[in-house]
C-alpha cells in the first residue's frame, strides 16, 4: 500500500511541487507517548510533567530506611589495600 502511494506521487511530481517531497526527507516527526496508568484510584498521567513524576516515583523509588543500619568504621585496618595515586 505504501509502496503504491510513493509510486503514485513519483508519478504525479512536477516541476511546480517536486520540492515539497524533499520536505519529507527533512521532517523530524513527534510522536506523543500514550497515557501512563498511575495505579488504582489515580488518574492516568497525560502531560509531559505528569508522566515524568510517574516514571520518577516508579522507577527511583525511595529507598527503604534500615532498623539497624550500622556506622561506618573509617578506622585503618592492617588488612586495608593501600591507595596509590596516579
């Protein structure tokens, strides 16, 4: 079908509209993502800034805080590797 149609139009080009298929070539063409499910009880997220928040919250959740989370020993230790700067 499409092949059809391009062959339709190379028929058809004339001198006066052969420079509008060139325009073809140069398009950059959008296309706008469909509407992302925020879960239930939420509408779904249809503008750029709610689809960014969506995709941040879902995919960069915080992360969980430890009960117990241990402190850092910055202590030397005789089994440390040595640093060597280049």
């Amino acid at each position: 079908m499409k092949n059809e149609y391009f062959w339709k139009m190379v028929d058809e080009a004339m001198t006066q509209n052969i420079w509008t298929y060139q325009k073809w070539t140069t398009k950059t063409i959008t296309y706008t993502s469909p509407p992302l499910d925020q879960g239930e009880n939420h509408p779904p997220a249809i503008t750029h800034a709610q689809k960014c928040d969506t995709l941040r919250t879902h995919l960069f959740p915080e992360p969980p805080q430890l009960e117990n989370e241990p402190e850092p020993d910055l202590n030397e230790d005789p089994e440390d590797l040595e640093y060597h700067s280049p």
